[in-house]
C-alpha cells in the first residue's frame, strides 16, 4: 500500500480533478460586489519580484496574512501584553470587545482580498482583530509619546515599566521599524476595528478618524485637509495615502504619453522652481502661475522608502482612486534626470536617496497614467516653446550661463564687477585722449 500511494496519479486523473474543480466554481455563485468590498489586498509577484523587502513585515505581522510566519513570532507575546494592557486600562473583557465587532463580522473579513478556511471561523477571526488592533493603537501610542517627549517617556505615562522591551523606553530602537510595519498593504486592519476599540475603551466621542490622524502627524509632517472631515477610511494605509495626496485634482485628466523635460532645461527657458517656500505639503497642489512651478515635495524627504511603495501599490489595487501618486513619481522622475536638476530644485538636501526613491518607483509604473499633473507638463512645455525662439534662446542661454559661472560665487561678482569697472574706465579714458587731442582746451 504504501508503494502504491507514491505512484503519481495518471493524466487522465489530473483531468478529472481539474474538472470538478471547475464545475465547483461554475455551480457557486459569486457573490455581489465581491470585489468592490475589499480594501485590503495581497502585493501582486511582479511587484515582489522587483523589490520584496519593502512590502513585508520585518517584525510584526498585523492581520492573518502573515500570521504565524516563524521569523515573526517572538512578537506575538508583545501582543498579549498590549491586550491585557488594554483591557486593564479600559475596564472592560475580551467578551465586550467582541460584541462590538461581531455584528460587523461579514463586512471585516469580506474587507481581505483572501482569506483562508481558517480565519472564516468567525471567532478565530474576531480574536485576531482584536488582539492586532490592540496592539497597533499601542504602538502609534507609544511613538506619539516618543515623538513629544523624544525619550522614554516618564514612569507610569503610559502603564508600562521603564525597562520594557518594547512599550518602555528601550522599545524606541524599534518603533518606528513597527511603526511601518503597520503601514505596510499586507499588513492592514479595517480601520472600523480600530474604530470600535476606541469606542470600546472610551477614548473617543465624535470623530474616530480625526483621532487617528493625529498620531500621523509623526509619520508624516502633513497637515489633515479640512475638505475631507466626515470621510472614513478603510485603514491606516490609506490615511496615510490622503496625507500625502490631499484633495484629489478634479481637473481634465491628460495621458502620461506627454514629454517632460528636465528641471535644467525648463529652468534654461525661464521656468522658476518654487520647492522650499511653497506653504502646501499635498501632491495635489502642484501647479504652475506664469512662469513659476510650484512644487509641495518637501514630503519626499519626512516619509522613508516602504510606505511610498505601499501607500503606491494600494492606490493601484484599490477600485476608484485616482492616480496621484503614480502621476507624482513620473512628473519628478522627468524633472529630475540628474544630480544637477536635484541641486536647482533642492540645493539642501543629499540627492542620492531621493533619486533612487524616484527610480524605484518609475519601474513599477509600465501603464497609462491620466492626471491633472500633465496639463500642467502641457504648460510647461509650451512655455518652454515660445521661449525658444532663436534669440530668446541665446539671450536665455547666455544669461544662465553667466548666472551659473558668475553669480554663484560672491568673490566671482565682485572679481566680474571690478572687470568691468576697469573695462568702463579704460573705455572713459581713450574717449578722454582722443576728445583732448582734437579739442585740446578740453
């Protein structure tokens, strides 16, 4: 018997597997508007293949996709701790919780792209929220109070002992490796869960998500655009997302087969770069008055590399939303072609990071892009038209050029300046002489 059960199985019995599946599949109706109800997605191979490290968790699974995985189990005691933390603070059960979750089971597990056997059985699936919820809402606690106190915080601030290893003050060398773990796609909880523990613990009475947003405030320096109070997210990542967007543009969308040209040759043509002085923060808000473009990118620089891929990915996955962020990373992937462009929009900062940021990102995007980004292009590259006329352009060119060898330098102005004082004089004087020789009472 048991030589006989290594024998593989004959083709025609793949065959007949095969179609029972499939007549499985067309006998169970789909159910509506399956697709339209999930937020929270799996990261597609081609984009793993590309660069896996940025969309899996490093310390902390949240969720059951990666649930159990051994390299991140160490932390699953941590979890506890935070639950029964939790529970102790907010004087209320396990039971409590549950309850206010349970009538809104149906909605959170259809909120998964997949979901195995196992996390169906709806308590299994109740506890795992509840215990990953806890935890996550520890844990933005716990980088607010880093982030206000920048140390550990004072004994009792927060109900765990000084020396604990991650809620305490040594925990700060990990925060924010956990911090972005929770923003990471495959690692989301529906925010009506973090919503609901809220409620549950009583720590808030009006708006949850206003709550929510403020310990993003530490994650990105972005203020919550007031047009958007009374919308309600499907999870962190996505908040994060609107922190960086803002207000969609509501614009004629153009395709992304349009031209863009460097920073250097729009700014050779008389195009002023306004990156460090814009107010705004939201990609939403680029746009170009006369000849000057407004650029909100100092963003790039507050948020690291794994959240930018993420918060991308869903913007991709997720039915309904425009595409802002991809339409961003191929406007500054046009205008900043070398480290020279870098230096004219941002004279301040290291440019090695933010380029390869930009790089990354643009191999992901091999599809149509349509956004109000583009129109502006079209400005641009009109401006960039009429401004290159033949003596414009020489007129232009020289200019810069004189501005680039000349002007950078304060020693260089006063050494061209002196050269062209002696140039005046030297000229006033040969036109003294030869007046004097013909008129000698002069």
């Amino acid at each position: 018997m048991a030589l006989e059960s290594t024998i593989p199985p004959r083709k025609s019995d793949h065959l007949r597997i095969e179609m029972g599946q499939l007549e499985r599949i067309l006998n169970t109706p789909e159910p509506a508007n399956r697709w339209d109800r999930c937020s929270i997605y799996r990261v597609p191979p081609h984009l793993l293949q590309r660069n896996e490290k940025v969309y899996k968790p490093s310390l902390v699974s949240i969720g059951p996709y990666h649930h159990g995985q051994a390299e991140l189990k160490p932390m699953d005691e941590h979890k506890l701790r935070a639950l029964r933390q939790f529970l102790n603070r907010s004087k209320r059960t396990l039971n409590d919780m549950k309850r206010s979750l349970r009538e809104d089971v149906v909605q959170l597990m259809d909120s998964y792209e997949e979901l195995d056997e196992d996390w169906k059985v709806e308590e299994k699936f109740l506890e795992l929220m509840i215990l990953d919820g806890c935890f996550v809402l520890e844990i933005l606690r716990l980088y607010e109070i880093h982030s206000i106190w920048g140390q550990s915080p004072p004994f009792g601030y927060n109900d765990y002992s000084p020396g604990d290893p991650i809620y305490g003050g040594r925990g700060k060398s990990i925060i924010l490796t956990l911090v972005e773990d929770i923003l990471l796609l495959e690692n989301q909880l529906p925010f009506l869960v973090l919503e609901r523990l809220l409620v549950v613990e009583d720590m808030i009475k009006d708006d949850p998500v206003m709550y929510t947003e403020n310990f993003l405030n530490y994650v990105v320096d972005n203020h919550r655009s007031e047009e958007r109070r009374g919308y309600k997210p499907p999870h962190l990542l996505d908040l994060l997302r609107m922190r960086l967007v803002g207000t969609s543009c509501n614009g004629s969308l153009v395709g992304s087969g349009i031209e863009i040209k460097s920073a250097t040759i729009y700014n050779k043509a008389g195009i002023i770069f306004n990156t460090e002085k814009f107010p705004s923060k939201f990609l939403a808000d680029v746009k170009i008055e006369n000849n000057v473009l407004k650029l909100p990118v100092s963003i790039l620089f507050s948020v690291n590399e794994a959240p930018w891929f993420n918060a991308w990915a869903y913007e991709v996955l997720h039915n309904g939303l425009t595409q802002d962020l991809s339409a961003y990373i191929l406007l500054m992937d046009g205008l900043l072609q070398s480290t020279e462009d870098f230096r004219l929009l941002y004279p301040n900062f290291d440019d090695e990071k933010i380029l390869n940021l930009v790089r990354s990102l643009k191999k992901n995007i091999n599809f149509t892009v349509f956004h109000d980004f583009f129109g502006v292009t079209m400005d641009l590259n009109e401006f960039h038209r009429k401004s290159t006329k033949k003596w414009k352009r020489r007129a232009r060119e020289w200019s810069f050029k004189l501005k680039e060898s000349y002007f950078k330098n304060p020693w260089t102005v006063l050494s061209l300046t002196g050269a062209l004082l002696l140039i005046v004089l030297s000229i006033w004087q040969a036109v003294y002489a030869t007046l004097s020789y013909y008129k000698p009472g002069m």
